[in-house]
C-alpha cells in the first residue's frame, strides 16, 4: 500500500512538472532531450503563475472609515445604495459592525470582511 502511494505521488509530480514544460516548449519538446536547463524554466513559470493568481485575488484593503462610494461599490455585492447606507453609517469600530448595524446580511459579510477594515484614527477628530 505504501509503495502504491509513493508512485502515485511520484507519477502526480512528474505530471505536474511535465505538462507545464511541454506547454511553455510548445512542439519543440518532443526533439529536446530534459535538460538542467528544464526545472529552471518550470521554477520561472510556476513563479509567474503564483504572482498572477495572487494579483486577481489580491483587492486592497478598503477602509470603512474613509472609503469612497465609488471604492465602496468595488467590493463584491456592494451597490450604490448599500455604499450610501456604509457611509451614511460611519464610524465603525469594528468591520463586523456592518451586520451588527443590519447594513449587510452574515453572508453578504463573509465576502468582503477579507477585503474591507475599521481603521480607528479616522475618528480621533470625531469622538469628544
């Protein structure tokens, strides 16, 4: 049982390593020989790959503070009216005040509370 493992993962990240190489080599790869040269190539890809995934999920983080409106309804589910009522809201101690205050539902919250906070020195001015 564990040698059925050990091919299967040894298969999975031959695989893994394999199909990336032969696409970036396109038909090329069937008349190069793997060379040393060939990880480098797959490091330098599986780089790039990581850095843009992480841009399309990477949304800066949004203050509830001071956003704007416009920065508000770039927040998923987040429409003009519901960014009025955010801003019309303010000041938030905490970026779950938002379904404590009923401005959004616990599943509208769980798909920005990653990207949304409560900065504090917003309203330093404003609590006398």
């Amino acid at each position: 049982m564990h040698r059925i493992r050990s091919y299967t993962a040894v298969a999975l990240l031959s695989a893994l390593v394999a199909v990336p190489l032969a696409l970036a080599q396109g038909s090329t790869s069937s008349t190069t020989p793997a060379t040393p040269a060939a990880p480098a190539k797959s490091s330098s890809s599986s780089s790039a790959h990581h850095s843009s995934s992480k841009s399309k999920t990477a949304t800066p983080t949004v203050d509830l503070n001071s956003a704007t409106r416009e920065q508000l309804m770039k927040l998923p589910g987040i429409n003009e009216a519901t960014a009025t009522k955010i801003i019309a809201a303010r000041p938030f101690k905490a970026k779950d005040e938002l379904v404590s205050k009923n401005l959004l539902t616990k599943k509208e919250y769980n798909a920005i509370a990653s990207h949304v906070t409560a900065k504090q020195e917003h309203m330093a001015g404003t609590t006398k």
